[in-house]
C-alpha cells in the first residue's frame, strides 16, 4: 500500500538537503502514517484506516463519522 493517508490525502513531498556548502540533493519527506483499526456505530462495524496523526488529531476532535464523511466528498476514501 502507498504512502498516502486515507482521510487528507497527504502523501510524500520532494526536496533537497542542503549540506553546509549548500549543496543540494533530492530527497523525501514522508507523512506520518499510522495503522488503526475504528468502530463506526452507525454501521456497527470495524474499519481499518492508514492515516497520518495530524488527521488522528482532527478524529478526536470532530468524531470519525463526520471525518468519514469529509474524506468520501473530496475523493480520498472509496
């Protein structure tokens, strides 16, 4: 599975390191994923999600269903 977290879509970044010379070379920066299984009493079911922690975060504070929601309208989630 890619690098991609299933409710904000981050996904990994190029740049560059940067020595003390300031010479340049690619590098990536990859999200902060995590693995974690959610209950959805609505459907009273489990689902299983591959999401950053900053969207953990949002999950918290908004609720998983409303989450769920947000990420289905902007294409994230199937």
């Amino acid at each position: 599975m890619s690098r991609v977290c299933q409710l904000t879509g981050k996904r990994v970044m190029v740049g560059n390191n940067v020595s003390h010379s300031l010479r340049r070379t690619k590098r990536k920066f990859y999200p902060n994923l995590i693995t974690k299984k959610f209950y959805i009493p609505e459907e009273d079911n489990w689902i299983s999600l591959k999401i950053s922690t900053s969207a953990l975060k949002t999950i918290n504070r908004k609720g998983i269903s409303a989450c769920l929601k947000e990420a289905r309208e902007k294409g994230y989630l199937k």
